[in-house]
C-alpha cells in the first residue's frame, strides 16, 4: 500500500505563506505524476498543481504566479510553495500520486487564510 503523509497546513493571514509537504512512502519517480488537490466547501476539487516523474510542472489558473511545486527525491517528497495567500485559497490540501491506472491519496491538511 502508497502511503503519502502530508504535512505543512495552518492558518495564515491574507498574503502569508505556507510550504506543504507530502512525503511518499517510496521513490516519487515510480509514478507517473504527483500532485495537490484542494477542496473547499461549495467548491469543486480542483488539482492546483503536479510534477511529472520528469519534472514537468502544471498550475490551475487561480494559483499561477502565487503557488510553486517541487521535488526532494532523496527524501521522497514533493512540496507546495504557497505564496501570497488569499482567502479563498481556504481548503483541505490533499497529496496524490497516480501510477498504473491507481490514484493514491494524503489525509490531508488544513490550510486557512483569514483576511
């Protein structure tokens, strides 16, 4: 069994930041991307970012300019750099790994932004 622990969340004020952390229970190339879901109430999941096994990079619109993901092979773990926070960026941040047709998941952390 993928395990994916994530860790990072908290409550920052409107303009913070925040770096999340999903650590992988096994070397982060042996799938094919990696990548942060958000869901928030009365909001759809939406994918903010990925990493390719090949370091290709990818941002929903709302975060572009604002959020970086990125890789520490040694450790197994892909980060999310949160810059410059916004109150509707309030939501559960969820960790995920697809690999063979499978999606595997975080627990997930909090993130708050209060204005």
């Amino acid at each position: 069994q993928v395990q994916l622990v994530e860790s990072g969340g908290g409550l920052v004020q409107s303009g913070g930041s925040l770096r999340l952390s999903c650590a992988a229970s096994e070397s982060i190339f042996s799938f094919h991307w990696m990548g942060w879901y958000r869901q928030a109430p009365g909001k759809q999941r939406e994918l903010v970012a990925r990493i390719t096994n090949g370091g290709t990079t990818d941002y929903a619109d709302s975060v572009k300019g604002r959020f970086t993901i990125s890789r520490d092979s040694a450790k197994n773990t892909v980060n999310l750099q949160m810059n410059s926070l916004k109150p509707e960026d309030t939501a559960g941040y969820y960790c995920t790994a697809v690999r063979g047709g499978h999606d595997y998941w975080g627990q997930g952390t909090q993130v708050t932004v209060s204005s």
